[in-house]
C-alpha cells in the first residue's frame, strides 16, 4: 500500500508535465520513488466508467500472475476518494503511440514486430493456460500493449478480464465491455466471451502490427472490413498461434466463406448478415458501440 502522500510527492501534485496518457480508468503520471524507481501512477478518475468494482478487479488478479510479458503491479492507494493503482514504468509507453504515429512507425522494424507480436501471444498464452488460475483478458488492443526499454511488450490493464474455471469453455454476460474493433462478433452482439474472444482480439492486433493501419479503416477492394472475417470455431488456440509463429513450415488450411459480414448505412445503423451454415444467410440489426 501506498500512501496519497507519497504519491503526491513522486508525481510532482500529479502535475500535467508528469501525464503520459489517459485510459478509460482515468490518467496515468510518471512518478518516481524515493529510492530513485520510476513508476507510472494512475489514478482512477472521479467520472470514470470503470469505478471501484474494474479497480479491485485489476489489484486481485494481477496479483495472481507473473510473466515478463504482463506489466506489473507494485501496490496501490485507497485513501478517502482516492483509489490509485501504480505499475512499474514501461520507457516506451503503449503500441498505439509507435505503430499509428507517421514518424515513430519507422522505428518497428519487421524483427521487432514479430518479438512483439510473440510477446503478447506468450503473455496472453500463460494468462490462458499457465497462470494460476485462468483469466480471459477482455480488453486486448494496441493502446493496452506497452513497452519497456528493448520494445519487450507487455500486456496491460486487467479492470475488464475475468477469471475462468478450468471446466468453463465460455460465458454470457448482458454488459458487453471493451472496445469497439477489437471485440468479437459472438461477444459484441450475444454477450459471449471464451478464450476466443481474446484470440479474436490479439487477430485484429496482429493484422494492425503487420499493416501499421488501424482496425476502423480495413477496407478490402470487396468492401469487406477485414476483422469481419473471422469465425469463433475457426479461431486457433494462443498455443496453436505460438506453434504457428515458431514453426518455420506450417500447414494452413483453405480459408473459409466469411462468417460474418457487416455493412454501414449512412445512419449509423449496420445490417450484419451471418452465414450460420456456412451456405444461407440471415441479416439482422445491430447496434453500433462507440469506442472508447
Ligand atoms: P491505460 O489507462 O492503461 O490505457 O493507460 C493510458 C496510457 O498511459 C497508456 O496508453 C500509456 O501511454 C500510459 N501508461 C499506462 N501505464 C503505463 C506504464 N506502466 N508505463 C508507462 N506508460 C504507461
């Protein structure tokens, strides 16, 4: 435990030239220790979505893990109103800040993005299948991917994850959460969540890392948004993923009839056809999520 104090002083009174960002939990400060350790300090924000249920969440089940490719929690402040979490400081910051930035882009070179593409697959790997207890991260995108001194990514931000028993395959929960093009199809539109919704998200990410773009503007010459081709059944496990990524031959399957297909129209308002037997097709309305 940290006290308000302590942090007031490692953070300069939480002062503006010490902000390195903000997430949905509130802003995040560079602080520095007594004893010379920098730290990043965030500080849940009074109007944030994510209140105290999202901040118990993070300290209880990152608590439980350790892996050199999830950032790590040094403790945290409740104090009055007051509820801050504070992490080891990671030099570089987040993905997002690198990959869709014109000119930090030209410092992701293909052998660093395929270390750090094969840190977030280990990392969300050992959350799956090697932690202590097993944990869907929910949230996975570009912005919760930070990154240390040798670009080493790891993975961030666990307010949303849930922890899973061993026997459970999936879940349903009426509060969708996470972020808009990054989330499933099955989670976004019926609430189900599996390891596979993660392994859906780290797709996206991984289409991103390769191309530089972000999710919202794949647009195929088809029209057809590319993270709308995926299909839950024909999602590889993380440890088939790792298998994939090193094996020098790998044998892929025919791709498949796209599962999933989602059209705008100039409302807002999106028609989604779902090709259920892989042959016929239904189209139904779907409610767009704004991201956050
Ligand atoms: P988050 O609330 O986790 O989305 O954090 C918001 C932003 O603060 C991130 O995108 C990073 O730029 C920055 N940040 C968060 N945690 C750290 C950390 N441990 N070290 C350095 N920067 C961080």
């Amino acid at each position: 435990m940290f006290s308000f104090s302590e942090l007031v002083a490692a953070t300069d009174d939480f002062s503006f030239a010490r902000r390195l960002g903000e997430g949905g939990f509130g802003p995040v400060y560079k602080g520095v220790l007594p004893d010379g350790q920098q730290v990043a300090v965030k500080r849940l924000a009074r109007h944030s979505g994510q209140g105290l249920e999202e901040f118990m969440n993070e300290i209880t089940l990152i608590a439980e893990l350790q892996h050199s490719n999830l950032v790590r929690l040094l403790g945290c402040c409740i104090q009055g109103e007051e509820k801050i979490l504070i992490y080891e400081y990671l030099t570089n910051t987040s993905l997002d800040a690198f990959l869709f930035d014109s000119t930090r882009v030209y410092l992701l070179d293909w052998q660093r993005r395929i270390n750090i593409i094969e840190g977030i697959a280990q990392g969300l790997l050992y959350l799956h299948k090697y932690s202590r207890v097993r944990i869907i991260h929910r949230d996975l995108k570009a912005s919760n991917i930070l990154l240390d001194e040798s670009m080493k990514p790891k993975i961030s931000d666990f307010g949303m994850a849930r922890i899973f028993g061993q026997d459970e395959s999936r879940a349903n929960t009426k509060r969708v959460v996470g972020t808009y093009g990054y989330m499933s199809p099955e989670y976004a539109m019926n609430g189900i969540f599996s390891e596979k919704s993660d392994v859906y998200s780290f797709g996206v990410l991984l289409l991103e890392i390769v191309s530089g773009r972000k999710n919202t503007v794949f647009v195929s010459s088809t029209n057809l948004s590319l993270i709308e081709l995926e299909h839950a059944a024909d999602r590889p496990t993380m440890s088939e993923v790792i298998s994939m990524l090193t094996s020098d031959v790998m044998f892929l399957p025919d791709p498949k009839q796209p599962a999933f297909y989602v059209s705008k129209s100039e409302s807002g308002s999106s028609q989604a056809e779902i090709r259920s037997d892989r042959g016929s097709s239904n189209c139904v309305s779907i409610t767009v999520m704004e991201p956050r």
